[in-house]
C-alpha cells in the first residue's frame, strides 16, 4: 500500500472548494479517536508525525553529537467535504501534545472540539479538558458507549466531569457514522450558540 | 526515488530541508490548500520537492494531506511547500480569511452539510 505512488493513493478535493475548517477530536487513549476519526471520513485517515525533544521543541540536530530524549508525538486525521465550496478537516489527537507545535498547528483555526469521554475512566478527561479551556477553544463533550462501561444518568456524568450547565454532553458509538454525526452537529449547534447567543433561532 | 524511501523514519527532516526548521513564510495552516501550477519546470527540484509536486499536480490538498500522503512532518512539508510558493511552482488557497465570511455563516453552512449526511 504504502509503496503505491501517493498521487495515486491520494483523493483530490473538488476543483469548487474554496474554504476548509477544522475540528478536533480529542481525549486519553483508546477512548475512540481513530474510530471515529475513520467513521465520519470521506478518504481513509491519514496519520502524520512529527519528532519532539522531551521539552517539547522540535529536534533541532538528528546527527548532533549531543543525545536527546526524543518521542514521536502523531496525530490522524480525516475529510468530509459539505458541500461544493466547503470542505471539513477533523483532527484527531491526544490532549498531551500540548507544548508541541502540531498541537499549535491543530488548534490555530479550529473552530471547536469534540472531547471524547469513556465512563470506565472519566477522570482521564480532565487533562485536555483544561487544555481546551486554557486555550479557550469550545468544547463538546461525547460519551462514546464502550460494551460493558458503566451506563450513568446524564447528571451524574456532567457532575463527575464538572461541565458548565451549556455544555453539550452527548452519546455515541465512534464507530457509527450516523451516530457520530449527530455527535458533531451537537457541538456545532453549540458554537453557533456561542455566536448567536440565541440558539434557539436556528435550530 | 529509491526503494525503501518511503519507509517511515528513513527520511531525515533536516536533510530533506537543508537544515531548517521553519519555513520561509509563514503563512501555512494544516488546512491551507494547496495546488501545483502545472507549466512549472520540474528539473533542478530535490526529490522531497518534485515528490510534493507530483501529488500536488492531482488537485488540490491540504497541507495536512500533503503530509500525510508523503509520510512526512507536518514541520517538514511546510519548509517544502514555503520554497515551493517562493519558485512559484505551488499556489495556495489559505482559510477564508474571518472578516470575508462570518463564523456563524461557516457554522451555518458546516451544520447544514453535516445534517445532509445523516
Ligand atoms: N465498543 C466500542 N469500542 C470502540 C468504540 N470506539 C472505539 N472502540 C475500540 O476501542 C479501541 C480504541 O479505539 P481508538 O479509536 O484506537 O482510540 P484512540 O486511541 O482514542 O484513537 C479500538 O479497539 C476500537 O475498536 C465504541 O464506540 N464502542
Ligand atoms: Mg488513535
């Protein structure tokens, strides 16, 4: 596969298209990222790297004598073109990437999150929940319904992960394209209200 | 390019860049799309550049693609994509810039086409 020609491998966008965004598909590990990264895109996620020094800045010298802690740090991410003009970049991506500058290239832009929360391990989203919040980026959150994970009411969960009374918490299966589409527009509806302050009006 | 190339690790950032680390403009989002200018002369480019014009002469990509379908850093393929602009061999089509299209309009239209694939 990968030795196929990446012209060949590639899907072009619609000569249309004139405006791309973006949004982030956020939390721990293994809470369902990749699924559902994979479920909504048009072209099969695509994964880039990048080389960080333990601090966090990029390696500045592979053949410098000096030797560095070096971690790869990767992210994926998937397409879904809307509409002729308008195509939707999802990213999808640990909350530890912080201090990095792919962390910077993914939220610059971004118009919101989808922060992606496991029952068995709420706590485990606390970490890029603050992140978000430090960096002001909106946020929605999806519980992404593992077999055998604890079922709570609604209010236990919003309790237990602390949520603003407006934040949308929702359901979903990551690897469900329906259901993860619903999981999207719960938060895109909420980043219109945030502009709009009167949500209602267009629903 | 020779065989193996591709395989992830085997290229070297710096190598591939002449030892840079940030492009000569600054001007890339992960999601600024990119296009080849398909009259541009590809003789005298590095492999790295002409294997980033041979995807690109396909349609447009984001940069994140470009990336990705190199198997390369986003870091990297910036640097790439920036000398790309400078020879005049790449165009881009950055974000629409805010003041042009209102957020809620972009929302609108991003909630519309997400409704239409349910
Ligand atoms: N039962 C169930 N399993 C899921 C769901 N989403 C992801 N998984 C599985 O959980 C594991 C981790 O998912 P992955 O998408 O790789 O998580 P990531 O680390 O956040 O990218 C994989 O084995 C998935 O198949 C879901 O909604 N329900
Ligand atoms: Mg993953």
């Amino acid at each position: 596969m990968d030795s196929a020609l990446a012209s060949e491998r590639a899907v072009y966008l619609p000569g249309t298209v004139r405006t791309a965004v973006k949004l982030l598909v956020v939390g721990h590990f293994a809470v369902g990222k990749t699924t559902f990264v994979g479920s909504l895109s048009e072209i099969r996620p695509l994964r880039t790297e990048e080389t960080m020094t333990q601090a966090g800045a990029l390696v500045d010298d592979l053949a410098g004598s000096e030797r560095k802690t070096t971690t790869t740090v990767a992210m994926d991410f998937g397409r879904l073109t809307l509409s002729d003009s308008l195509v939707l970049y999802l990213f999808g991506t640990p909350g530890q990437l912080r201090f990095t500058r792919l962390w910077k290239d993914m939220t610059q832009g971004a118009m919101g999150a989808l922060v992606l929360a496991d029952t068995r391990r709420l706590e485990q989203s606390f970490p890029v929940m603050s992140v978000l919040e430090e960096q002001g980026l909106p946020y929605a959150v999806a519980v992404n319904r593992f077999e055998g994970a604890p079922v709570f009411a609604e209010e236990e969960i919003r309790e237990a992960l602390d949520l603003l009374p407006e934040t949308p918490l929702v359901v979903c299966d990551a690897r469900n394209r329906i259901s993860s589409t619903r999981a999207l527009i719960s938060l895109v509806q909420y980043l219109q209200s945030l502009h709009t302050r009167t949500p209602q009006e267009n629903v | 390019m020779s065989p193996g190339r591709r395989e992830r690790g085997l290229v070297r950032p710096y190598v591939v860049t002449d030892g840079r680390a940030y492009p000569t403009r600054n001007t890339f989002d992960l999601v600024t799309l990119v296009m080849a200018h398909p009259d541009r002369p590809l003789a005298g480019l590095s492999p790295e550049k002409r294997g980033v014009m041979e995807l690109c002469l396909g349609g447009a990509l984001s940069v994140a693609e470009v990336a990705g379908y190199l198997e390369l850093p986003v870091s990297v393929t910036k640097v790439l994509l920036g000398d790309l602009v400078d020879s005049g061999h790449i165009t881009t089509r950055s974000p629409i810039p805010p003041a042009e299209l209102p957020e809620t309009q972009l929302l609108q239209e991003v909630l519309d086409g997400l409704r239409a694939r349910l």
